[in-house]
C-alpha cells in the first residue's frame, strides 16, 4: 500500500495506471488468498504485522472488483471517478488562457484521436479515458514482450506475474494491428512510439496540473505562485482511495514534465 501512497500524492496518472495493472494482477492470480500472499505479500520480506496489513489491503480491491461486478475486466469506480476529475481539468485547459502549454502538447496528438476511437468503437470516450486506455494498452504489450523473451514467470497466464491481457481485452483493442506477423510487429512498435511520443507528454502535463491544484500551489482566479506557469481550476473530486497500494508493479507510462516520453518506457510486472 506504500506505493501507491506515494504515487497518488505524486503522479494521479501513475497512480490510475498502477491500480489498473494491479487489478489484473489480483484477475491473473484467481482472486486466490493462498496466491496472493505467496506471491505478492510474502516476498516483501516484511514483519508479520505489516505483512497482514497488506494482505488484507489486497483483498479489500479483490472485494471491491466483486462488489462492482468486475472480476473478469473492468476497472474500479474509484479510478474512473478520478479519470472523470483529469476530464474535467482537461476541459478546463483547453480553453483557460493558462492552458496554453497544455494545448500545444494536445494539438500534436488531436488528429490521431478519431482513429484511436474508432478502434475502440465508442466514439462517446472522453479524450482523457481514452488517453488512460492508449497508455495501459502500452503496459499490456510490454508485458506480453517481456513474456515472450522469458522475463515473465512460465505457466498458464496465471502465475505470479499472471498475464493481465486475457482479462483487459477491452484496454489492448486499442493497441490492435492486423496483418501478417511482421507487419503486425511494426505496426505494433509504431503504436507503442506514437502513445509515448505524443500521448505521454500531454498525461504528465495534466497530471503535473492537477498536482498543483491539489496542493493549492495554483489557483484558477489567483496569481500562480512563485512565478509558476501553471494554473487551473480545482477538479471536481472523485471519491477518495480508502488506501494506498503495495509495492508491485510501477506503470511508468507517464513521461516526466518537459522530457521526451519515448524512452521513459512503461513498468512490466515483477
């Protein structure tokens, strides 16, 4: 639960990212308590009062995706809630004149969006989900890679690193090239170099937004201070985590602000 402590108060895109991947995590090892502890708890090597902390951190999501419906696919209330508040700002900063940085990034990735859609055959997405969507795809097919060179634990899909894809269907069909093998690769790895050149980079300028609003450094009628270039309007907020996560597996899709994304790579399970 540490990690994702520390992740939501620094990075709400690494942190939506990182609960989507444990989702599928929790999905790959059956919900099993057994699993769970052997494969996600136990190795931390922590005292045993902390380790049950955790573990039952673990079931309380397992609890969660069954109360919601989502044992097979899906994604918590909780991170929608939150895509839904990045959506909000997201409006906000395509038309407040401190947005002007935000829409430069925007701009580069506007024309791709229709046919990302498209694939997705929900033209109704927001522009942000579908960003989220975009970026988790990447994680799903570094983890498939992975797989493939034997990084990933050998078995049925369902071990330790599980492979989260059979049950996230709906996030890799945007990531979906048809054709033969090889083409399939490129097309694959020009995907992948499209999300993190131009998707990348317009997340972590939102993400880096609604950090500042959170931590009322910025104001949307007020003077940014300390001569910051940012400044928004405060998201509407979603419903709060009941805690934070684990150490696990890190999404790091996001590219830090001002950085080229296309080396900043995306966190495979470990």
């Amino acid at each position: 639960m540490y990690t994702a402590q520390k992740t939501r108060k620094e990075n709400i895109a690494e942190y939506i990212l990182y609960l989507w991947q444990l989702e599928d995590l929790l999905r790959a090892l059956q919900f099993s308590p057994e699993a769970i502890y052997a494969k996600l708890v136990k190795p931390l090597g922590l005292p045993e009062e902390q380790k049950q902390e955790v573990f039952l951190w673990y079931m309380d999501i397992v609890n969660l995706l069954r109360e919601e419906g989502k044992e097979q696919q899906g994604h918590l209330e909780h991170t929608l809630h939150l895509i839904a508040d990045l959506n909000n700002l997201h409006n906000q900063l395509m038309v407040l004149p401190v947005g002007a940085e935000y829409r430069r990034l925007y701009a580069r990735v506007a024309p791709e969006l229709p046919a990302l859609k498209a694939k997705l055959k929900d033209p109704e997405i927001s522009d942000v989900e579908l960003f989220f969507r975009a970026l988790y795809s990447v994680v799903l097919l570094r983890i498939q890679e992975a797989g493939k060179h034997g990084d990933a634990v050998k078995g049925s899909g369902t071990a330790a690193t599980g492979n989260p894809q059979t049950a996230a269907d709906k996030d890799a069909d945007v990531s979906a090239a048809p054709g033969s093998t090889a083409d399939s690769g490129k097309a694959r790895q020009k995907y992948i170099d499209d999300v993190l050149t131009l998707i990348s980079p317009v997340v972590a300028e939102l993400a880096t937004v609604f950090r500042k609003v959170e931590r009322g450094e910025v104001d949307l009628f007020g003077n940014a201070p300390n001569g910051d270039r940012h400044a928004a309007a405060a998201p509407e907020q979603g419903a709060q985590a009941s805690s934070g996560a684990q150490d696990g597996p890190r999404p790091a899709a996001v590219a830090p602000e001002g950085k080229n994304s296309r080396n900043s790579g995306t966190g495979s399970a470990s």
